[in-house]
C-alpha cells in the first residue's frame, strides 16, 4: 500500500502517524510540508477527500489563525498559501481515503 504523509518532523502526532504507517508496511511518501507546501487545489482536493472543510484543517493553535478562524474556506486557503503552519497536520492520503491524523488512530481505517 502506498501512502502520503504531510508531516512536520518536529510535531508528535505527526511522528506517530508516521511511526504507524511505517509498522503498517506502507511505502510512505513523506511531504514536509512547511519546506514543501501543497498547492491550494491540492489542499482542496485532500480536505475533500477527506470529508472536511478547510476551516477544519486550520490549525488553531497558531497565531495566525486567529484572523481568519471565522473567515470562508477561500479566506482560510489563501492563509494557508501565505503561511503553511495554518495547516493542520498530519494528513494522510491512501488509495483509501484521507485522514487527518488527530488523534493517530484516525487513519487506521484507510491503511
């Protein structure tokens, strides 16, 4: 199975996401996303795909989210280009859909 994980090496979700993707078998793709971040359409495709809104995808924590938490999904995206720690992480993509890996466990159903 293939996998795609957009991951910060300095997040613990996000190493054990990826912790479980490797003891899962999978060929793992791995995006650092805050050196690498995804276009806005391929944003858009991953929170589709997984069901969610970018505004779930915002992550709260950073400051920056502060100014568009109650703004639309294009305001959110266009604070995600401008700044990729907005995204929350870690997504992950199989052939079987994609999760937002919040807590880990999350993305066992489409290993």
């Amino acid at each position: 199975m293939k996998a795609t994980i957009y991951h910060n090496p300095r997040c613990s979700k996000s190493r054990d996401a990826l912790a479980l993707l490797q003891e899962s078998g999978a060929d793992v793709t791995i995006v650092e996303y805050l050196k690498t971040p995804p276009t806005r359409a391929e944003l858009e495709r991953l929170y589709a795909r997984a069901g969610m809104t970018p505004r779930q995808g915002l992550r709260m924590a950073e400051d920056g989210a502060k100014a568009v938490k109650h703004g639309d999904a294009d305001a959110i995206l266009d604070a995600m280009m401008v700044d990729p720690s907005l995204i929350e992480r870690p997504l992950v993509e199989t052939d079987k859909g994609v999760r937002l890996g919040r807590p880990t466990a999350r993305i066992a159903d489409i290993l």
